[in-house]
C-alpha cells in the first residue's frame, strides 16, 4: 500500500491526461489524513492552480463556513477533487479526465479511511456514487458502499450563483453531522 507521500508523489508527476499539460500546480488534497468526512469536488479552479490547495478561492471560503457550522475545521476533514489539474476556463473535466485520476482519489480514500464522503457537486457525484445520480433530486440522501456512507451535496460554487439552495444545503450539512455522531455512537 501506498503512503500519501508516494501517491503525492506520483500525481506530482502524471501525464496521464492534457490536463497536465495545462496546469500551474496539481492539486492533490490536503486536510486531516484520520478525517472521519472527506468532501470531493469535481476539480481545481483558478485559485487553486495557482496555489496547489483544494477550495482556496471564494467557494472554499465557504466551505470553509458550511464545515465550520458542523462544529468542526477544515483541517478535522479530507478535501480533494475528482481531477488533479484544472481544467482549462473551469470547465467539467472530461470523462477521460476524470477517469485518469480515479485511481488517484480511491487512494487516498483508502489511506484515509473516511467514514463518510460528501460529494460537492454533480461531477463528484456522478463519479463516486451513481453515473446516472440527479443532484437535485438525490442530494442530501445517503447512499453506503462499502463501509463508507456517501452524500452528494450542492457544490459551493453554485450556491454562491444560487443563494436560495443555501438552505437546502445547510439541511443537508445538518444531516451530515448527525450521520457522524451516529456513526460514531456505534
């Protein structure tokens, strides 16, 4: 089994897609390598390229909130992405992107060993839980594989575009914390 340092080491180093030919910096994951809560996003943005960290830009600052208003910290929980790289203009990243970086992510959630995962966004959802999954109408529904609990969520960034879905996923943050404590009291 691979460390976090080796599997760091090797996504430093991928050229398994273009978007490796496009991008500033990887952006692995970063956060508490016992986190009980891993959140997954579909990829870096601008921000992130530039500085190599997962939700560092305005819709990080406000996951950055959401986690806080659960009563915990952003270096309590995991953060990653689907996709390593940016892709370019912030689009999705592309199928075969995305598959180009799976194994990446399982990694770490293997090394992480999370207890549950909170998808952000339709991307991470659609890669993680269910290729056909509609965040509209599953998010805030657990799905377990494995060991692991699994919910897709809005995505943060598109909640600062929709400011009325904010409530949906503040009930869906809610459902989180109390799905931890449960976990937990087992």
């Amino acid at each position: 089994m691979y460390t976090m340092d080796e599997l760091r080491k090797f996504c430093y180093s991928c050229h398994k897609c273009g978007l490796s030919e496009t991008r500033t910096n990887v952006v692995f994951g970063e956060g508490s390598e016992n986190a009980d809560i891993m959140f997954v996003g579909e990829g870096p943005g601008y921000n992130e390229d530039v500085q190599g960290r997962p939700f560092v830009g305005k819709a990080g600052q406000l996951l950055d909130k959401m986690i806080e208003a659960i009563s915990l910290k952003r270096s309590d929980v995991y953060i990653a992405n689907v996709v390593k790289c940016r892709p370019p203009e912030n689009r999705n990243p592309f199928e075969e992107e995305s598959n180009a970086c799976l194994n990446y992510l399982r990694w770490q959630v293997k090394l992480v060993k999370p207890k549950i995962i909170v998808c952000l966004g339709a991307v991470s959802a659609k890669n993680l839980i269910n290729p056909d999954l509609s965040i509209s109408r599953q998010r805030g529904q657990f799905v377990k594989k494995g060991d692991i609990y699994f919910m897709p969520t809005y995505h943060p960034s598109y909640l600062l575009r929709n400011e009325s879905a904010k409530k949906d996923a503040w009930e869906d943050f809610k459902s989180i914390a109390a799905k931890l404590k449960e976990i937990k009291e087992i």
